[in-house]
C-alpha cells in the first residue's frame, strides 16, 4: 500500500498547490461544512506503519483543529449553521495507545472524542483480527480506562464486541454483537452509548435491516470509513467519515479534512478487497 500513499500524497500537493484547495476552503468555510475524522492508533514518534499516526503529527493535526476549525461533540454535527468548519475527532477499536498518546492532547486542547470501543479488545483483552501490529500498547489498563471515564472530552461509542463485519453476520449475530457490547459498556463505564461504529465499514457492511437492531439498543447515529463530508443529506445511519489513521503528513491532511481525495480511498478500499 505504500505505493497508494506516495500518490495520494503527490496528488494532494498537486490540490493544494494549484489553488483547488484553497478554493475549495473558502468556500466550506464560508457555508459551514462539517468533518468527521477517524484514526486508529498513536505510535511514538514519527508513525508511518499501517493504520498509526506518529504523535507528534496528530499534536499538530489537533493543534490544527483547535486554532481553525470548530471542535463538536456528535450530537453538534448536523447543525453547521454558523460559518466554519466544525470537526469532530473520532478514535476506533480502543487501542491503549488512544489512552496514552491521543487523550493529553485531546484534554490539553478541550477537543471532544468520540472512543469506538470494541469491547472484547478493550476490556477483555482479546485481539480483534484487524489489529495490525501487536506489542504492548495494544490493551488498555484498569486506569487508562479509569481516567477515559473522568474525561470531559471522551464520549464512548459501540463498535461491537468482537468486530466482526455487519456484512459477514446474521441480523440476529448483528443483534448479539450490539447486546453484547452494550452490555459491557454499561457494567465496565456506567453509561450506555447513543453512537455506533461500524467495523470495517465499508459500504457493503452496511445494511438496511440494521436500523431496528440500532433502535433496539437506543443508538442514535452509525458512523461509516465511507469518505466525505456530513451534510444536510447524511443519514443517521450511514455517517461518512475522513480516514486520517495514516496521515503522517500535514498537506495530505489539511486536503483530506475538506473531504479531497475521496476517489483515491475508494479505489484503495476495491485494490485491498
Ligand atoms: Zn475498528
């Protein structure tokens, strides 16, 4: 994949040096556009491997965020009623590094976080197959844990017990997965999450029959990895998101965040299938 990103990144100083970009910024800023981003894991350091941003990239991604963007909460995404664009920072799976990497500089800055916990991954120390690399920030701790739940900025979202794909399931598998992580939530957090996260989530792993299963488990809006921007046209149910685990640069990200590039991630997404 690495030839992938090499073009992504030409392609996108090819956007933001031809004046595109800034076109495309003025004009989202000027409307009000909202973004919501997706990582993965925070690795020390510069990142570069798989789906990891080095640290000191999403420092300055979140400084980013906090000095031009607005910073919302899930529940303040639909109304882009002023001008600007509102972001929201969204972590998968729960990996330990989300912990110990991305929450000082999400607190520092007073940025909200969606955490998508696959709860088998985070609470009982089971791998989950899409764990790229497994060292010892994989798990978090009873502490890390500890301090998520006195956060100001962390919401908590369901992003399955095992995480397998919606696609691969039964509905009622679908069912199980959601009272099974719900479940776990509740007893391990005290509260019980409104937002979902699909895992994988293509847009083959969506499926229709799943709104009733959501409102079963009082899950108010389902996040998707297909690219773009939300908009007054976004469902509930089918949220697009902007794929920043990779992004260890700062031209690439300034061009994704305006919901650039989507053409590229829908042709890695068929090249990896
Ligand atoms: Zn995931």
């Amino acid at each position: 994949m690495r030839i992938i990103y090499w073009f992504e990144l030409i392609i996108a100083h090819l956007i933001y040096w031809s004046g595109a970009y800034w076109l495309r910024r003025r004009r989202l800023e000027q409307e009000g556009a909202s973004a919501v981003l997706v990582y993965h894991r925070v690795r020390e350091g510069r990142g570069g491997v798989g789906r990891m941003v080095g640290e000191h990239n999403f420092e300055a991604q979140m400084a980013y965020v906090a000095e031009h963007c607005r910073p919302v909460e899930w529940d303040g995404l639909v109304n882009a009623d002023g001008e600007g664009i509102q972001v929201l920072v969204t972590f998968d799976d729960g990996y330990r590094d989300f912990f110990t990497r991305a929450l000082p500089v999400l607190e520092r800055r007073n940025i909200p976080v969606v955490l998508f916990a696959a709860t088998e991954l985070v609470f009982n120390q089971r791998l989950i197959e899409d764990t790229d690399e497994a060292d010892d920030e994989v798990f978090p701790t009873a502490d890390d844990l500890e301090k998520a739940k006195q956060s100001s900025v962390v919401s908590v979202g369901n992003h399955t017990a095992t995480h397998r794909f919606f696609s691969g399931l039964s509905i009622k598998e679908c069912d199980d997965e959601l009272a099974r992580s719900q479940a776990a939530i509740q007893q391990h957090l005290g509260l019980r999450p409104k937002v979902f996260a699909y895992p994988r989530g293509r847009k083959q792993d969506l499926r229709d029959d799943a709104a009733a299963v959501f409102k079963k488990h009082s899950i108010q809006a389902a996040f998707t990895m297909i690219p773009g921007l939300v908009d007054t046209d976004t469902q509930a149910y089918a949220i697009p998101r902007v794929g920043m685990s990779h992004v260890n640069n700062e031209v690439l990200f300034k061009v994704k965040l305006l919901g650039m590039l989507n053409g590229l991630v829908n042709l890695k997404n068929r090249l990896k299938r």
